[in-house]
C-alpha cells in the first residue's frame, strides 16, 4: 500500500507537471507570465491526478496486463 501511495503521488506529479505546461502553452503561448499561468493550472491538477492514479492505479495495471498478454 505505501508503494501504491508513493507511486502515486510521483507519477501524477510528473505528469501534471509536464502537461500543464504544454496544456497551458497552447491555451496561452509563451507570454508574459506564463510560469505563473502554468504553475496556477498545475497546483489545481496535481491533487486531482493524484487521487485518480491511486484509485484507478490497480485496475489499468491489471488492464494492461491482460491487454500484453493477448499481444
């Protein structure tokens, strides 16, 4: 359980991270401020991502094993 937790929490971080940058570059551009309009999107969907990853962590693991199995 802790490593699902930490896990978790990692992940949704690295992805939150990187795709509210590029999420919010393409809403804004490059401008003035960017870092502020990226870090604001990012603190409201870093929490979020991290309790959908540990709820939804277990079953798309199993999903995807079954899925490269089949492959």
């Amino acid at each position: 359980m802790k490593h699902r937790f930490i896990f978790a929490i990692l992940m949704s971080f690295v992805l939150t991270f990187f795709m509210s940058a590029w999420v919010t570059y393409l809403n804004v551009g490059f401008i003035q401020g960017f870092t502020d309009y990226w870090m604001s999107a990012w603190f409201l969907a870093w929490p979020a991502a991290g309790v959908i990853s540990f709820i939804s962590g277990p079953r798309i693991h199993q999903c995807a094993q079954q899925i490269s199995q089949k492959l």
